[in-house]
C-alpha cells in the first residue's frame, strides 16, 4: 500500500503551562543553555513535560526532579552510543554533549527510531539487504534516558517535523532562568536525632456511623420486614424480576433475600434473572466466587437464568491498550466504565426488555443491591434516583428497585453472618473472609447491570477512599488498598496484580514518553497518482508500540496471561492501523505480544489459511499439538532414512569381514 502522511494544525485545546510546577536550579541550568544555544521555549504539558524548537527540530524534555522514574519503563539500553546516531552539526547533539559535560550519562534504550535507524544503515551497506518499511513511522521519536543518579530525564528528539508534539503551538516566554536560593526543609527531631514513626497514610478516615466491619446480634426485625415487603411486592407485581450481582456483599444480600422469599413460595411464578460480570480483569478471587455461587443458585432447580457478561473481544482491556494504545485508564479518561462494564450489561438489559419483553409481556423490575449509606456519592445517586422510595428509573428496564437501600453495612454483615446461605457447601463465610482480608475495602465497584447512568458508574468506579474491589489493574484510583491488602494473604494469587497495577498506573504518566505526541485524524484521503494521505496533528496520541512493548514483557515477567484470541485480535488491529495510522510493526512487538501464545508463529507472513488463521488475524497460529505432530513426522523421516541406509552400510562393510 502506497500512503503518505500529511500534518494538520491541531483544533484542540491541550492545557499549556509557562513554566514547570516547581523548577529548581538543575531544570533553570538545562534551559538557560537551551536558550543560549538558540532553542524556543513552546511551553509545558502535564506539569513536567517541556517542549522547545530549533528549527523544524523538537524536544522534549520529561523532568525526574528528586525522583527516581519505573524501571520496567525505561527499557533496555542498546549497544549504540547517542553519537552514533546523532550528527555531530545537530542542535540534538550539541543538547547531549552538554548533558554529559554537566555529569549526566546519556542512554539509549531499544525503540523503533533506533530498530529503523539500524535498518537504513544495514541496507545502505549491503545491496543484498533490503530496507524493512515495517519500521518506517510518520512518528518516529528518539528518546534518551538521562540521569546523574539523582535526577532523571526523559529527552525525546522530533527531527524535521512539519509540527511540534503534544499539542503545542506558538513560542512563549522564557520562564526566570536566575539560579535562586535553595533552603532544605529540615525536621526538628531528626537534627535533634529522634526518629519518629511516620504516618501510616494507608489508614483510611473514620467509616460513617453504621459502615463499620461490625457484627451486632440480628438486623432490626423492623427493617426486615420493610425489605421483605418490598421484596414480595417486586414478585407479585412483576412478571420478571432481574437482579444485577457484582459478587460484593451488598449484592450478594439482596439475592439470597429474593432467593429466600422464592424457596419460601413455590407457588410464585416470577421468572428470576440474575446478571453478573466479568471485565476479564477482575478480581480473580472475586470471579471464582461469583462462578460459585452461580453453581450454587443453579443447584437449587428454582429454573433461575444466571447470566455472567463479559466485554466484546474488541472492548477487552487487553485489546484497548496493547491494540487500539488506549492510554490506561485514569480519572481524566475512564473509557474502562463504559467499554468492560457499561456496554456489556445494556446489551444483556436491553435483550430482555426489549425482545423478550416484547415476545413474552414480561413487566421486569431490575433490582439493586444498592444503599443510601455506602458513600455520599451513592447517597446523592440515590436520593437522585430513588428519591425517598425504595423504585426507582432505568434507561433500559424503566423500573429499579433497592430492596436493602436503608441497610448500613453493619445490617449487611450482621446478615450475611447470622443466617445461612439458601444454598449448601458454599456458605457466606467465604466472601466474609475476603473482605476481611481486604482489611476495610468495604466498597464495591458495581456492574454495568447497577449503573442508573454512565456518570453515576463512573463516580462509583473512582471512589477516593481507594477502599475498593474491581478490576485488579484499575489505574483510575490512586491506590487500590483492598488489592494490596489481599495480595497479604493471597501473594500468588494476587501479588502479581498489584506489582502490574502499579506498572500500569505510571504508564499513564507521558514522562515515559509512552504516548506518540501526535493525535491520528479519523480516515485518509486520496493524493497524487492514487497515493493514500494518512493525516495526523499535534497532540497526546496513542500508546507507543515501545511502551506496549514493556508493558507487555511486565506482563509476561510476572507470570500473568492474555488469552489466546485476545492476542490474534490485538495483533490484528495493530496491523489494520499500520499503514493508515503511522505504527513500526516491530519485530520486538510481535516477540513481547507472541510470547503469550503457546506456540510462537514465527515472523513469516501469514498464509492466510482459515486453517492457520482461523481468526483471520494475520497470524499463522500454531499450538502445542501442531508442533508434536511435525516432531513425530520428522522423527518418522528420519528412521525412514536411516533404515535405507543401514543395507548399503552392510554391504559395504560384509566383503571385507569376509
């Protein structure tokens, strides 16, 4: 495919700060040398990230001030000095060589700028070579890692470029660059030499009155028998019942409730549905329970539909950041709520409020494991939703119901421990102790069964008390104290997840250099002579292949998996978007995302047969058994030929026995 790229000025607005949130002397002495040596000043993103100009030459600069950056995002250095690389005449050299004149060494990890720069110079050395284009991008950057040991920088050159990254425009104003007087803050006591705990910042704030871990001897029989009411008037006034079950303890309440009243009335002839979920990155003890109890409901014969939705293959977590370079999810973007919870569970409501609603009659009522007293965010959502009653609207079902809605979760624990499961072999001890070894994670990440709207899915999502249990790579929150504190008693289980999160969350920080600095325009163009215009603008952009890249080999490191034909359908969507989007398939990419297959296809194209390719993935995929079989075919060759050369031996050793 012939296509050429063409640049377009930006028509966002990216906040652009004049200086850094706090510069110190060593940041004023690397700008001050940058203006002396005739680079512009195009002003800061993201509070530590400044862009300059020389030319139609960038950088970037990412500050580690104090601060000592993620390992596992810095790469591997290569064998190729910058020098190398870099002509001695480049305003981009004369930069580095003033870095490592200060006491700065200068590093070059492995990228696709140095894979195709590799490339160019093999080629043009060896005829017979021919030069990769799978390594060519409209958005090649170098990045050099920069450190003293004490402070660390990212530097990204942007060489010959029509305009300047991460959505920057016009020069500003140099910032003060006069070094300033620096005074350290000193601790009374440790001049003194005392030593003092430090804080534990863990501890979460007081729980509000009644959402305490509290066991107290029954729930009020009062409030019993006002839920049961509302209960008995979901089942005898609706034909359809559905109850959306997040596995947490809030949930879990309400359904044995239903379930308990259902056992206690066989006559009732209200069709039960219950809607779980599973984001396919959750909690991997939480979704063995939710499989447990849907064993356990099953068992009962009461003919309940218990119905587990997952997200599409192309919405999938691992597909959104590793294919499509979704930036992992974080308070400013949460594409997470929408794509693995949201969309998954409208599609399932709308099924059965819309077709069988429509075929059978069905009046539904959807029911909430929700209560007024979780969070003033629930609070306010409820008193929005509910109001004062107990029924409420949905987008999709019309009607909602919150049967334990004045429940604290006192009530809650006292009843998940004072009465028996409706079910045998799986009591509710079993989801006690996990949040017991959450140690205080009391809140619960709902559905997208739960969600009255996006907003109100998205504010539950990112509760601040970071007491929470959900997707265990949720980089929304800021700490995710429930994962950390279950991965205490489930370090195998659970430890490889915290470690993965925190790789996650600092993959959200554009230090590492892990976004492209160059926004893709929807759709091409035709050019010239039939030539496909690929059109790109300044801006945040997508997840770099070399950042997927770490990110993927962290992965593979700690032991965690993707599934099979998550790999085939990330593949897939990175090769569609090679051309028209500008990526380096690199061969480092296609190793890191492969690694996860039991079997690496190898770097052949494809053949494109449905037999090897089922997928149509443009993988040519082999399994375990594939390789056996070659193996036993080549071992059944091999004792063909030996057993035609073993005569002729003979034979020419017999005449001289004799």
């Amino acid at each position: 495919m012939d296509i050429q790229f063409e640049f377009s000025p930006a028509n966002h607005r990216i906040a652009i700060d004049p200086n850094l949130r706090k510069p110190n002397n060593v940041s004023r002495r690397i700008w001050a040398y940058l203006k002396d040596t005739g680079w512009s000043f195009l002003g800061v993103v993201r509070e530590q990230s400044a862009v300059f100009s020389n030319g139609k030459d960038f950088l970037t600069l990412h500050h580690f001030l104090n601060e000592t950056p993620v390992e596992a995002l810095m790469g591997y250095a290569t064998d190729i000095e910058w020098h190398e690389a870099i002509d001695a005449d480049q305003p981009a050299a004369g930069f580095l060589s003033f870095m490592e004149g200060s006491g700065y060494h200068v590093k070059l990890p492995h990228q696709a700028w140095i894979d195709d720069w590799s490339n160019a110079i093999l080629s043009s050395v060896l005829s017979s070579v021919e030069r990769n284009w799978h390594t060519f991008s409209p958005k090649h950057k170098l990045q050099c890692w920069i450190t003293d040991g004490k402070d660390y920088f990212n530097v990204e050159f942007f060489f010959d470029y029509p305009l300047p990254p991460y959505g920057v425009g016009e020069p500003l104003d140099w910032p003060p660059l006069q070094e300033q007087s620096e005074v350290t803050k000193l601790d009374l006591f440790e001049l003194m030499g005392v030593n003092l705990p430090k804080p534990d910042r863990s501890i979460s704030k007081p729980a509000a009155e009644g959402e305490a871990f509290e066991i107290a001897d029954g729930v009020n029989p009062d409030l019993l028998a006002e839920t049961y009411a509302v209960i008995e008037h979901c089942m005898v006034m609706y034909s359809h019942v559905l109850i959306a079950y997040s596995g947490g303890k809030d949930s879990h309440s309400c359904l044995q409730l239903v379930l308990r009243y259902k056992l206690e009335h066989p006559e009732c002839t209200t069709k039960i549905t219950v809607i779980s979920a599973d984001t396919l990155i959750e909690n991997v003890l939480l979704v063995n329970h939710i499989y447990k109890v849907k064993e356990r409901v099953e068992s009962l014969g009461l003919g309940i539909d218990f119905r587990i939705v997952t997200p599409e293959l192309d919405e999938t977590f691992h597909v959104c950041v590793f294919g499509k370079g979704y930036a992992p999810p974080s308070s400013m973007n949460r594409w997470c709520v929408d794509r693995l919870k949201k969309r998954p569970a409208d599609e399932v409501l709308e099924e059965y409020a819309g077709y069988y609603a429509n075929q059978t009659g069905d009046h539904i009522v959807l029911l909430l494991g929700t209560r007024s007293a979780e969070s003033s965010n629930r609070a306010r959502s409820m008193t929005k939703f509910f109001g004062d009653e107990f029924f409420g609207e949905h987008q999709i079902t019309g009607r909602t119901c919150a049967p334990i809605k004045r429940w604290t979760a006192r009530d809650v624990i006292t009843y998940l421990v004072r009465t028996e499961a409706p079910w045998e072999d799986y009591g509710n001890y079993n989801l006690i102790n996990l949040y017991g070894s959450a140690a205080g994670g009391w809140e619960e990440c709902p559905i997208g069964a739960a969600m009255t709207d996006i907003n109100e899915g998205v504010s539950s999502c990112t509760s601040s008390s970071g007491a929470r249990m959900g997707c265990t790579f949720c980089s929304v929150v800021k700490e995710d104290t429930s994962l950390i504190n279950m991965a205490k008693d489930f370090p195998d289980e659970l430890g490889p997840f915290v470690a993965m999160r925190k790789v996650f969350k600092a993959a959200q920080d554009i230090r590492y250099g892990s976004l492209t600095g160059y926004k893709r325009v929807r759709g091409t163009k035709a050019g010239e002579e039939g030539q496909m215009l690929g059109q790109l603008t300044s801006g945040l952009g997508d997840l770099t292949l070399d950042i997927r890249v770490l990110l993927l080999e962290k992965m593979f490191d700690l032991g965690l998996t993707i599934p099979q034909n998550e790999v085939f359908k990330i593949y897939s969507i990175v090769r569609e978007r090679e051309f028209p989007e500008g990526i380096a398939l690199t061969r480092r990419f296609k190793d890191a995302l492969f690694a996860f297959l039991p079997v690496h296809p190898g770097h052949f194209e494809t053949s494109y047969s449905p037999i090897w390719d089922p997928w149509g993935s443009g993988v040519d995929a082999f399994t375990e058994e594939d390789v056996k079989a070659i193996e036993r075919i080549k071992a059944q060759e091999a004792a063909a030929r030996a057993a035609v050369a073993e005569p002729e031996i003979m034979t020419t050793i017999l005449p001289e026995v004799i």
